[in-house]
C-alpha cells in the first residue's frame, strides 16, 4: 500500500518533469524563432516574449517535485554529517515535515492566486494579453504535487526498511550520473 | 502611537526622479502636519515588484504608491485608456482631462478595486531613432523598435514597425549593437538612459505629444478609511501640492531632455499637427478598435477622452 | 517590534529551518513567511505567490535555463574530455600540466555556460580521475577543479551577472564584457598557483615523460573547434545588433545542442534526454532558490530590515575603501551561508545605491561581488562545487577538497585586491566596445 503510493507519486513526478522538460525546449524554441522573424524578416513579433517567459516559468514550478525526488534540491548537510544514524534519520523527517508545511502553505497561497485571476479573468497586460490563469495553474499544481511528493518521502523515513532518498548529491549534478559510458580511455 | 504607512514606487530613490520626489513631498508634508503619521518610502522596487503593487494597495497590505496605471490593465481593462496613443496630446490638454467625465470613469474603476488617487501626474514621452526623424507613420516603417505600453506596439505595428520587447535598462545596448533602431519611452529615462549617444533625431514631445502615461500617486482605501480625520486632510493636502509640484517639473523635464540631446548634436525635432492626425487616423483603426471591442463601454470612454477641448 | 529584534529574528529563523538541512529554497520561503505572518496576519496569503512567480517570471531569467542547457550539452558528452585531451597534449611537460589543462578546460567551457557547477561536473568527471590515476595528491587533483569551476560565473554568461543585471537595473551585455578580463586574470592566477604548488612540492609525474609528436598535438586541435564555434556564435548573437543577451542565450542553446548532437552523433532518445533532463534539474534547483530568495528578501525589506542595515552602512562615516572592505566582509559571510543567486537577489537592490553613491563602478562592483560569490562556492558550509566534487570523487573525504581549495581562496582575494588598485581591468572593455556610462 505505502510502496504503491510511493512509486505512483513518483512516476507522477517524472510525468511533471517531462511536462516541464518540454516547456523549456518550446521556450528554447520560441526564442529562436523570435529573433529569426525579427533579426531576417524584420517583422513584428507579438506573442513570443509572453509565451517565453511564461513557459519558462511554469516549468520551473512543475519541475520542481521531481528534484525534490531526486534529492536536487540542495540544502545544508554540515549539521547532519556530525550525527549519529539515529539522530540523523529524526533530523531528515524533522527537514521533511517543515518542508511539507511550506509547501502546503504555497499551495493554499497560489491556489488564492490561480482563483482570483480564473475568476476576474486576469490578462497579461501585453499586446497578446494571455489569460493569467494559464502559467499561474503551473504554481498550484506544481507545489500540490511537492505536498505529495513529502508525503511520499515522510512516509520513506517512518516506514522501516525503506531507504531514503533525501539529499543524493550526485542528483545535483549535471549529468554526472550519466553517460559515463560515454567517457573516452584517457591517453597515457 | 505613530501610524507608519509604506509607499512603494518602482523608481530610483533620491536621485531627482519627480515621481519619487512627488512622493517624498508628500511623506514630509504628512510629517510637518504633525498629525502622528510617519510614510516609510521604498523606492527602486525594493519592496513590491512593479506590476506587485496593483494587487497590495487594493488589498491594503501597501499604503501609498506611485503607480503606472497601465500596469494593471490586465485586471482592469480600462486602464489601457492612460495609456493610448495620441489621448492627452500636451500637458494643458492633460490638466483639462483629469476634471473631465473620462477621468472621472477611470477613478471610479480604481475606487471600486479598493485605492484612491491623491495626486494626478502625466509623464510624457518620446520617440528616437538611429535611422531618420520619426515623424508620420511612414518614417518608423521596417524600423525595429521597444515601446513602452501595450496600445502603443499595437498602433507602431499597424504602422509597419517591428516590436521587441526588453527592459528600459537594455535599450541603451540595444540601440549600440543595433537590435533596436528606435525607441520609444518617458523623456527621463531618454536622459537617465544617455541614448543620444546612438540617436540620430529625436522627436520631442511638444504641442502634439503621442505617448503619455498616467502615473497617479494612489492610498489604499482600506487604509484610508481607517486614519482619523486629521490625518485623511492632511494625506489629501499632501496630495494636491505634490499634483502643482509635478504639474510644474515634469514640463522643465522635456526641456532638459530637449537641451542634452541638441547638446550632443541630435536633430531633435516635434510631430506636426498633420504627423499627429495621421498617427491618430492609424491609431482609432488599431490601439482604439482593439481598446473598444476588448473592453465594455470602450468606445464611449475614449469618445469622452477626445471630446475633451 | 523593533527592526533590529525582527531582523535577527528572521535570521535565526533561518539558520535553525538550514540546520535541518531541508532544501535552501523551502527554508528561506518558510522563514519569509513566518516573518511575513507575524508582521501582516492572513492577508499575505494573497501576495506569496505573487512574490514568487513575479520573482523569475522575466525574460532575462529565461536565460538561465538557457545557459544551463548550453553546459549540459557540452557536459553530457565526450565534448568535455576532448577538450582537456587536446589541452593536455600541449601543456604535460610544464610542472603541474595537468592541473593548467584542469584550469584551462573550466576557463573554455564557463564561456559556454553560466553555472559553476556545471563547469565543476563537467571538467571535474574527467579532470579528476585522470589526476588521482597519474599520482597528484587527493587536495591538488580537487581542489583546482573545484576552484576552476567557480570561473563559470565570472567568465560570460553568467547566472550571477543575469541576476545582478535585474536587480540592478543594469545593462547584462555591458555585464558580460566587464567579466571577460578579470575572467582571464584569475584563469591566469589560478595557474601560476599551480604553477609555483607543483615547483614547490617537487612533483614529477608519468605525465612529464610522455612524449606527443607535434603531429599528435595539432591533431587534438581540430577537435576543440566546436567550442570555438559555439562560442563565436553566441558572441556573434549578443554582440552583433541580432538579438538581446536574454535572447541570445536561447539562440547560443540551441546552437550548442546541434553542434555537440552532431559532432558527437548523439542521435540517440537517452543521450538527448539526458542533457534536457540534467539542464532541467539544475535550473529547476537555481530557479526556485531565486524565487524563495524573492520571497525572503521582500520580508526583510517588508520589516525595513534591509533599508536599516542600508542605512547603517551608508551612514559609517568612513573612507570609501574601507566601506567597500566592510562589504565585501558582508558579502563573504552571505556567500559562504547561501548560494550566489540567493545573495544577489537579497543584497544588491540595497548595496547598488550605496555602492553608486561612494563613486565605485556598478559594472566593476558586479565583478568583486561574483568573485566574492565565487569564494562562497567553495568554502562550507554550502558550497555548490564542493557537493559537486564530493558526487564525481566520492572517495576523496571533503577535508582534502577543502584544503585543496584554500589557496585559491587566497588567489581570489588577491584578485580582489588587483581589482580595486586597476578597475580598468574591468570597465576597460565595455567601456571601449560600448562606450563610457556616467
Ligand atoms: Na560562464
Ligand atoms: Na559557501
């Protein structure tokens, strides 16, 4: 029952994550695209800077979960390497617990924040004018599925057997973890 | 005890900007009324993000604010109107708007959303560019340039510009390595921002100024309604000399401005009447159709707006 | 209640969430809103996301990711070891060589990325073995890595900058070329450290008596000629009147992944994947430090704890020096506590006016401030690079590493110190190629 709510936490994570992912490779994108019309055909480019940022943006705030599962989010770790075992898995779920209480706090204020632009039907002020209720559904989704994602690592720390996951470092780091397949044989 | 109330405002502190003298005038005025009523400024957005303080003044978490009205035509769709092509024209015009029926719509919006203004203030605005004169519409065509205001790109694109859009404090590189030729913004960012060091003419505000902005000085009501009578009079006092005290500097601002560039040898030049119609004509078929058919009661407000002498 | 008591408050608040080591990110967040509860009650509920999400939602932070992206491309592929291969060949009969090719390899590739740990984990998985496996002692071989590394932020683009850029109000193209010479200065002291270790300690590797034929050496060239090219493109984008720095970042991103995917015939799902997947987790962890920093900072700034500490230093009536000597002590403690994108979002709105105010250069002071950051990468008790080295060298306890990169600490200062007696060596470029701002 805790297994499958762990694993289906995460695997939603990662379904963020690629959402996010992607947001970001369409920013990319969009980006290029805009200098091309502007810079070659001199022409006006009117919904791309909102459409940029707003991407980047929400994709940000959907990403997030999944650094949370991988440990990404770097936090200071000096306190805990002086601790024995014990003390140290109490200190994490103590972590973990003022973290979920953070990010329930973000959930109730950004969903405040999604309602009333949903609501009064909230633009952009820009020439496009985007309704505002589009990036901004990217804050509440984004820190609900941080609550879950605790949960899911609260629940890790109180059940025994399970191995936490909390502050892998090699999960910060780009792509060290990977590829290293991809490492040449150094010449000697 | 002291009441503190917090002003925000998103421009640099102490440096002569008049929107962040207007304020400062006013919180000194509040103080001399001894009226145990202290105003904390925080200039330079160091409290509120620009387009942030909208949301706190209304809800009264933010006191007192000097704020582009246009910012928050997102949520309050009318307010594209203070900031529309060719509406206000020159600074007696604008004088004569503010008791008019137009802007007595306006202030009812901003009333009903929870802030009242106690200081009115138009900034004007300019346009240079590095390629030639912009003068009739025909002169920005093919031109690459950042304007400043959302009804503004919607009648430069009519006219055959193309818009980017970047933060005032990119213009001056822009305009360097040539991802701009043109811009258009208030005539103290065209000094503060040095850019007749890339422009080749100017055109200066004048007796037919297209770009205006309404940048009241704004209470919110909440906190308003909750000071004791004394203190009201004297914020409304405050209020008004700080409206004469703007009225009066921000028209020695165009002639500095006007002064630095001719200075550093830039053709400075001013719209015709003809130039100004012209803009007009595109205007009403682009900034104007947008504003009425986006907005409810939109033609009426900008009629009421033109119908001012 | 009074600002001193709130301010120390909000602090304490803060070290106690670190302490627990929950992310920085969550922690700031959760400090600025006990403050901000205590101070306006329920009614911020309405303006914490406002704070947030207008805190990175800004073309010029759209860079960012861009830039990350550009690192991750080069890093996740054999890129990274060609370039120190081909560096190496030219310089493993100087003393020390290998660690110059470490240094070396970290000053080419930060003009590709504008993170630090990027450039640490992507010199560092090849730099690092290599180092152990020819003898250098465990602190040489990381402590340059990680101290190269920190070149990421100062050598254009960069994160810091970008940052330092918006909050500012100032130009990040004229940003950039202000960090170009410095860059290469410290790039050139980091080596005549290594230089001068190695002398001194009498090293003598394998590596002195490998021979390269000139052959072999001009053979490894043509292989750094895609870092050439990236590089040149994306100046050609900023600098050329194509497109604005935030701009050209998405244009210097894309260019990066189509050269490295087909130089390298990465044309495989995973190997792509994985560059977008590690781009996206690094700036996912910067982005959300700057918006909770963006939150934190609005409730300093809300308890008027950021215009009294303002004022205490604008009023210290002092010589000019040594107030910028009490700034950077200031800015040294911040870094070595938070990383360089929280500090910049918190400190420089209230530094800039005083900084302007005693006559320094803004561009000059963005270039001592992210050398002062580049210290907080790598000292305790958060440092970036060095949990990134303590990933790629889990074997190498982290005392080593420290005691590895003191002496670049030291160097830094000295740059420091170089940087105020010669501020030209700063505002000289941007002000030839861009012209002299007041
Ligand atoms: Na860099
Ligand atoms: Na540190």
């Amino acid at each position: 029952m805790i297994k499958a709510y762990i694993r289906w936490i995460g695997n939603l994570s990662r379904l963020f994550a690629i959402l996010s992912t992607i947001l970001i490779i369409l920013a990319m994108l969009v980006v290029c695209q805009m200098i091309l019309m502007r810079y070659v055909f001199r022409v006006a480019t009117i919904w791309q800077t909102d459409f940029v940022v707003f991407s980047a943006t929400a994709a940000m705030f959907l990403g997030a979960p999944y650094v949370l599962l991988k440990g990404g989010h770097v936090g200071v770790d000096v306190i805990e390497l002086l601790l024995s075992d014990k003390s140290r898995a109490r200190l994490r779920l103590v972590g973990a617990m003022l973290g979920l209480i953070f990010c329930v706090i973000m959930l109730a204020a950004t969903w405040v924040q999604f309602h009333e632009a949903w609501a009064g039907n909230w633009k952009h002020s820009s020439v496009w004018a985007p309704p505002l209720w589009i990036p901004l559904l990217a804050l509440p989704a984004g820190f609900a599925m941080l609550c879950l994602q605790y949960v899911a690592q609260i629940l890790v720390l109180t059940t025994p057997g399970m191995h936490a996951v909390v502050h892998d470092p090699l999960a910060a780091v780009p792509a060290v973890s990977q590829n290293q397949s991809n490492v040449k044989e150094y010449p000697r | 005890a002291q009441t503190v109330l917090k002003a925000s405002h998103q421009f640099p502190g102490g440096k002569g900007d008049i929107r962040d003298e207007m304020v400062q005038m006013i919180a000194r005025d509040v103080a001399a009324a001894d009226v145990d009523l202290e105003i904390q400024i925080f200039p330079g957005s160091s409290l509120y993000k620009p387009n942030d303080q909208w949301n706190a003044v209304t809800r009264g978490l933010l006191d007192m604010t000097s704020f582009p009205l246009d910012y928050a035509s997102g949520r309050h769709p009318e307010f594209s109107a203070t900031l529309m092509p060719g509406l206000v024209g020159n600074f007696d015009r604008a004088k004569r708007l503010n008791d008019s029926e137009f802007m007595t719509d306006i202030k009812k919006v901003i009333e009903d959303a929870g802030a009242m203004v106690i200081a009115d203030a138009w900034l004007s605005g300019a346009f240079a560019s590095k390629q030639g004169c912009i003068t009739s519409p025909d002169t920005l065509k093919g031109q690459v340039i950042r304007a400043a205001g959302p009804a503004f790109e919607e009648m430069l694109v009519a006219a055959g510009a193309s818009i980017s859009s970047m933060p005032s404090s990119e213009i001056y590189t822009g305009m360097q390595t040539g991802v701009l030729d043109a811009a258009n913004t208030s005539s103290a960012s065209f000094v503060s921002y040095r850019l007749f060091e890339h422009a080749k003419c100017l055109t200066a505000p004048g007796e037919n100024a297209l770009w205006f902005m309404y940048e009241p000085v704004l209470v919110s009501k909440k906190v308003f309604e909750r000071l004791t009578p004394e203190q009201q009079k004297a914020i409304l006092a405050a209020g008004e000399k700080a409206e004469a005290f703007f009225d009066e500097e921000v028209r020695k601002g165009d002639q500095l401005m006007v002064d630095t560039y001719k200075k550093a040898g830039v053709e400075v030049v001013e719209m015709s009447k003809e130039d100004y119609d012209a803009w007009l004509e595109l205007a009403k078929q682009s900034s104007y159709k947008n504003f009425a058919e986006k907005v409810e009661g939109g033609d009426a407000l900008i009629e009421k707006a033109l119908a001012v002498q | 209640m009074n600002v001193t008591v709130s301010g120390l408050l909000i602090i304490c608040a803060l070290f106690l969430l670190l302490a627990t080591g929950m992310p920085i990110a969550f922690a700031l967040g959760l400090a600025a809103f006990v403050a901000l509860f205590l101070q306006d009650g329920l009614q911020i509920f309405y303006i914490l996301g406002d704070t947030m999400f207008s805190g990175i939602a800004n073309l010029a932070y759209v860079s960012i990711p861009m830039f990350v992206l550009m690192g991750a491309a080069v890093a996740s592929s054999p890129a990274g070891a060609d370039l120190y291969t081909s560096l190496d060949r030219w310089l493993n009969r100087v003393p020390g060589g290998l660690v110059l090719s470490n240094i070396g390899a970290c000053a080419v590739f930060s003009g590709m990325t504008g993170s630090s740990p990027a450039t640490c984990a992507a010199i560092g998985k090849m730099g690092i073995p290599e180092m152990l496996r020819r003898g250098y002692p465990n602190s040489v071989a990381t402590g340059s890595i990680a101290a190269g590394g920190t070149l990421g932020i100062l050598i254009p683009p960069s994160v810091t900058l970008i940052v330092y850029g918006i909050a500012t109000e100032t130009s990040i193209g004229r940003l950039f070329m202000a960090g170009v010479f410095p860059g290469i200065m410290l790039t050139v002291m980091f080596m005549a450290w290594a230089i001068i270790d190695c002398k001194r300690k009498g090293y003598e590797f394998d590596a002195r008596f490998v021979r390269y034929t000139l052959k072999e050496r001009l053979a490894g060239l043509p292989r750094i000629l895609p870092f050439l090219l990236i590089i040149a493109g994306t100046l050609y984008v900023l600098y050329g009147g194509i497109a604005t720095p935030s701009e050209a970042a998405g244009a210097g991103a894309l260019l990066t992944l189509l050269v490295v995917i087909i130089a390298y015939r990465l044309f495989r799902f995973r190997a792509v994947s994985g560059i977008f997947g590690s781009a996206m987790r690094e700036s996912v962890m910067i982005m959300m430090i700057m918006a909770a920093a963006e939150l934190f900072a609005f409730a300093l700034s809300s308890l008027f704890v950021t215009q009294t500490v303002a004022a205490a230093i604008a009023d210290m009536d002092v010589n000019r020096w040594v107030l910028m000597a009490v700034i950077n002590v200031f800015l040294l403690v911040c870094g070595m506590f938070l990383p360089p994108v929280a500090v910049i979002v918190m400190t420089a709105p209230m530094l800039f006016p005083i900084i302007t105010q005693a006559g320094f250069d803004p561009y000059w002071f963005a270039i001592v401030l992210t050398i002062n950051m580049e210290v907080g990468l790598i000292t305790p008790p958060i440092g970036l690079n060095l949990f990134v080295i303590n990933a790629i060298a889990p074997t190498v306890p982290t005392r080593d590493i420290l005691w590895g990169s003191l002496p670049y600490v030291l160097v830094m200062f000295l740059a420091i110190l170089i940087l105020c007696i010669f501020p030209e060596i700063a505002t000289w470029l941007p002000n030839q190629m861009l012209g002299v701002v007041e």
